[in-house]
DNA sequence: TCATTAACTGAGG
DNA sequence: CCTCAGTTAATGA
C-alpha cells in the first residue's frame, strides 16, 4: 500500500461526516504510520494494556471485546476499514477491554504523541474524532438495546443492517450483497446467545427466503421484510452531519 | 474447523 | 401449552 492510501480511509469517513479543510487533510496524511499484518484472531490490544499510540484499520474486520472470569466472551462492536477501533486510549491510558482481530488485517499504528500534535494544531480534526467518538458510543446503546430487548431474529437482523450501512460509506456493499466474515460463534458473541441458537436464527431467516448467509458474505433477498425484522432505523449511525 | 440437526431441559409468559 | 434458548451429542462439509 502506497504511504497515499494509508490514511484514506480514515479520510474518507470522517469527510462525510465532518468539515475538514485541505490543511486538516493534508495534516492527517502527513501522520506517520506504521503498518503491519495481523493473522486472524490475534489480539493487537489487551485489557490492561498501556498502548502508545492508536490503530488504523486499513483492511478487515476487527472486534472490541470483553471476557467474563469463566471465559465467555462478549463482542461489544465490530470495526471495519477506516476506524480507530481504540481512539479511546489517547485519552485512557489503560485498556479496559481486547481489540481483536476477526479477519486478516492490515493496521497502521500512529503513536499517540503525533495524533495528539495534529488534534491540537487542528482543531476541526480534533472534532472529527470527537464526533466519531460520540457516533461509536450511540452505537453502544443500540447493542444494548439489541442484546437487552430484541428477539433472536430481530438481533441478528439488526447487526446486519448496521454493518451494511456503515459498509457502504467505505464502498464495500455491491448491490443487495457484502461480505461478513463472522463464524456463528462469533455472531453468536455478539448477540449474546449461543452459536447453536445463531444458527437456529439463521435458518429462519434463510428458510423464510428473507437472507442468505454462505461462506462470509450476507445476501439479504428481500428488503422490506429484512428491515422490518431489523427493527433498524440508522439515525443513530448519524451519517449525515446535517441532520 | 465450522455448520447442522436432534433430543432434551427449563424458564417464563 | 407454547416459545425461546442452553446443553449435549452426533454428524456432515
């Protein structure tokens, strides 16, 4: 990947949302980064942890989770290309949960000192990541929501139609389909119940033609009933700084 | 390793 | 009585 591309992502997502001028983006570009490959299912920051500087995902899907003392895991959001799954920890100086990685990744570690420089001498990008901040907390309280309230199909229906929206602000969705690399255990974490039972939802939401669900990628057949199932209204996703 | 299915169980409405 | 969901176990891809 050229040093260009590094940081466009993350300029493409905080652009659609926020009012960045030419010097904010060129003071965002000009951060330096340092990538590295992650395997799939490699911790990059443990609860505890004390990083010094923050990670980029510039390719695949990472996961901020917390275990319980007798191993059970809940997966708290997903993070896809262009977030900075752990901003937090310019400001909190000790992890208080895991980020993980779901798939192959690529991330592009900025140490806190320099992301620190840029927020102070740019005000505006310190905005940026403010808002982005605030957005991920909303999306917290919609989990709550979903893993405290909705029903199994409803559960999985919603996380999906959140991942597609966010999905397409990074031009990742083609069509009626995207890719979703979770296993059904790992859906299952994130809904809070069982991989047997996921898959049990799964089934009813393929089997009632609504969904499709094959090696990675979601295919969702019918619009309307998927929505309604979802009980999904993305204003919380706050994807239109207008609004 | 991951997905699927059945049988059984209990909670709760 | 019905639905949801966890456990266990067997089996398939």
């Amino acid at each position: 990947m050229n040093p260009e591309a590094i940081t466009e992502s993350l300029i493409k997502r905080l652009r659609t949302t926020a009012a960045l001028d030419d010097e904010d983006i060129q003071a965002i570009r000009s951060l330096p980064v340092l990538v590295r490959q992650y395997r799939p299912d490699q911790p990059v920051v443990r609860e505890g942890d004390r990083p010094s500087e923050c990670c980029l995902l510039m390719e695949g899907f990472c996961i901020r989770a917390k275990s319980t003392s007798d191993g059970r895991r809940q997966i708290l959001s997903i993070h896809i290309p262009g977030e900075i799954p752990d901003l937090q920890s310019l400001h909190l100086h000790v992890m208080d949960h895991d980020l993980v990685t779901l798939t192959e990744c690529t991330l592009g570690f900025i140490a806190h000192t320099a992301l620190r420089n840029v927020t102070r001498r740019r005000p505006s990008v310190a905005e940026a990541l403010w808002r982005d901040t605030l957005v991920d907390a909303a999306i917290f309280r919609e989990w709550i929501v979903n893993v405290g309230q909705r029903t199994g199909v409803s559960r999985l229906a919603h996380i999906i139609m959140e991942l597609r929206e966010r999905l397409r602000v990074i031009d990742k969705v083609s069509g009626p389909e995207f890719g979703l690399p979770m296993t059904q255990e790992q859906l299952g974490e994130a809904m809070g119940i069982t991989s047997i039972h996921a898959n049990r939802i799964l089934k009813q939401l393929q089997n009632a033609g609504v969904l499709k669900f094959q090696r990675g990628r979601v295919t969702i057949l019918d619009e309307t009933k998927f929505r309604d199932a979802a009980d999904f209204d993305k204003l919380y996703l706050h994807l239109d700084p207008a609004l």
